[in-house]
C-alpha cells in the first residue's frame, strides 16, 4: 500500500514538473509614469487595465495632495 502511495506522488510530481514551463514569459509596459513587467501569457489581458488604474489613481493624489513622483515607478 505505501509503495503504491510513493509510486503515485512520484508520478504526479513528474507531470508537474513536465507541465511547468521552463521560462517565464515577462513583458512590459510602459505609461508616463509606470513601468508594468508582468507574465505575458497569463496576466496579458489585465495589464492595460491595471495600468490604466495605476495612472487614474496617480492623477487624483497629484490633484488632492499635490504629489509628483520623481521617477517612473516600476511594478511587476
């Protein structure tokens, strides 16, 4: 019984392992103020938008609180 348990757990560890890709994609997107480096494949559809919240929300800090980032904030 146990060596069927090991056999198992070894089996799924090496579908796994096999479907893990072996790099990381990573693009990035720049705006005005930000520089987004995110995984590609996964995350490529949200990125504008999160971009896009990033700007809108730097836009009412700098109306209310007068702030002015010196440098291009980067994210991932």
């Amino acid at each position: 019984m146990r060596s069927g348990r090991a056999l198992a757990g070894a089996l799924l560890c090496a579908i796994a392992a096999a479907a893990a890709p072996a790099q990381a994609q990573y693009q990035l997107l720049e705006t005005d103020h930000l520089r987004l480096l995110y995984p590609g494949a996964t995350l490529g559809y949200l990125a504008p938008y999160a971009a896009q919240c990033f700007e809108n929300s730097m836009s009412v800090h700098r109306r209310l609180f007068g702030y002015a980032s010196r440098e291009i904030i980067s994210a991932t």
